[in-house]
C-alpha cells in the first residue's frame, strides 16, 4: 500500500477539489462509502483506522476517482495517536478541511456483564475520539479561516434500549459534544454537524446480529451522499443535525 499517491485523471468541476477530508473508521462501512463519495467530488482523503489492513480497500477505491489518499493507523482515543494522525495529514497534504468522526465500536451486554474495560473501550473511540480530533482539527481549521466537522451519531443518541448502555452514554454524549462544539465553533467559520444515521448494511451491524434483515437497513453509500450533500451547501449556511433512516426500519421513531 503506497503511503501518499495520485494518479493523473483527476475529474473536473468537483465541488470539494482541492479540499482534504480526515475520516475515521475508514477501513469499511459507512467509512469507505464517505472516501468514495468524498473523493468523487474530489477531495483528498486522509483514510484513518484501527485496522491499517482494511485501508487497502479504501486506498483503491479512492485512487480510482483520482484523487489523493494517505492512509493512517489510529486509535483515535489515544490522545498522542490522534496528534500524530493530524499532524502526519497535515504534513503530507498541507490542510484539513473536513473531519469526519465515525469510528465507532460497541459491547452489547447487560450492565452486571458489561466489564469495565469495556465501558471505557466504547467511550474511548465514540465519544473521547470524537472530541481528541475535534480539538486538534479545529485548530488549524480556525487559523486557516474554516472547515467542517461531521460526527456520526445514531439512532442511539435519542433512545435506549437494553443491554446497550456504554453505546447509548457514548452515542448521546457525541450528540451533546457536536451541539456545544455548533454553537462554540461557528463564529471560526467552522460548521459542525451532527449525523444521526438509522441502520445500515455494515459489518457493524450485520456481523453482530445476523437475524437483521439486511432489505430493512439503508445502503452506507445514500448516507455517505446525504452527508456529502450538507458539506456542499453555501459556506453561510450550516446544518446542524441531520437525521437518515432507512425506509423500512425502526429504530427512530
């Protein structure tokens, strides 16, 4: 896997050309649909997870639009891990203009089961992960006049149900962080927007509960494309929560 290439085709009248988007959990899911749509309008992609193994997908995917990629091993609630992923982005491709928090994990089980290292493991990549990149985002996003940050919520942010409790904590709490950083944010011409995204045909939900039936869950890449949609909007104009849910499927409301 090449750490930082181009190739020589690059599509014209892209919207984002000349833009460079930092996505975590870009390995798969809705992660690899955002590097595809994002980089079709022609953004460079900083492509960041976990799991640098499942980048290869995403690194050829991304070269095929044309447009740059550097794939990036973090654990984004390491907070001197996530320093060197920007600094690194920045390094290699001079700006970040869009962050894109998805990584996401969770631990389905009772609370009496539900381990300690396990609540902290799921706060610490949905929620600790969240605000470590935002702070050290937002800093160059405001000395270089702007930029905009897209945190992935769920469903999960606005109701509950059982033997869930570290992913709705963490998932509610990413829907406070992404309001409060709205509100702190906008007058740096930073816009932050909050996704609350229903079910989707991901390994994430699919590999986990294999009684879902996949024809009731959305397809990543219609999320992807709502979420590039509000990054395309007037510089003047934010949206502050976004909701997309999939036609047949339930779980808000």
């Amino acid at each position: 896997m090449t750490p930082l290439a181009s190739t020589s085709h690059a599509l014209p009248h892209q919207a984002l050309r000349g833009k460079t988007a930092f996505i975590t959990g870009a390995g798969s899911g809705l992660g690899l649909a955002l590097a595809e749509a994002l980089s079709a309008a022609g953004a460079d992609i900083v492509a960041a997870d976990i799991a640098a193994h499942k980048l290869e997908l995403t690194c050829d995917r991304v070269h095929a639009m044309g447009t740059r990629v550097l794939p990036v091993a973090l654990d984004v609630a390491e907070p001197a891990s996530a320093r060197r992923a920007i600094a690194q982005a920045l390094d290699m491709l001079g700006r970040l203009d869009i962050l894109v928090n998805n990584a996401g994990t969770d631990v389905t089980r009772p609370i009496d089961e539900l381990s300690e290292h396990d609540w902290l493991r799921v706060i610490g990549t949905n929620l600790n992960g969240p605000f470590l990149l935002a702070k050290y985002v937002s800093a160059h996003m405001r000395g270089a006049g702007g930029g905009h940050i897209i945190n992935i919520a769920s469903t999960a942010s606005k109701r509950a149900w059982p033997n869930a409790a570290a992913y709705h904590a963490s998932k509610w709490g990413l829907l406070g962080l992404s309001h409060a950083l709205h509100a702190e944010l906008r007058p740096h011409g930073i816009r932050v927007t909050a996704v609350i995204a229903g079910g989707m045909r991901t390994p994430f939900l699919l590999e986990r509960f294999p009684d879902l039936d996949p024809a009731a869950l959305q397809d990543p890449a219609a999320v992807a494309n709502a979420i590039r949609s509000v990054l395309l909007l007037p510089e003047d104009t934010v949206v502050a929560e976004l909701t997309v849910l999939p036609v047949q499927e339930t779980s808000w409301p």
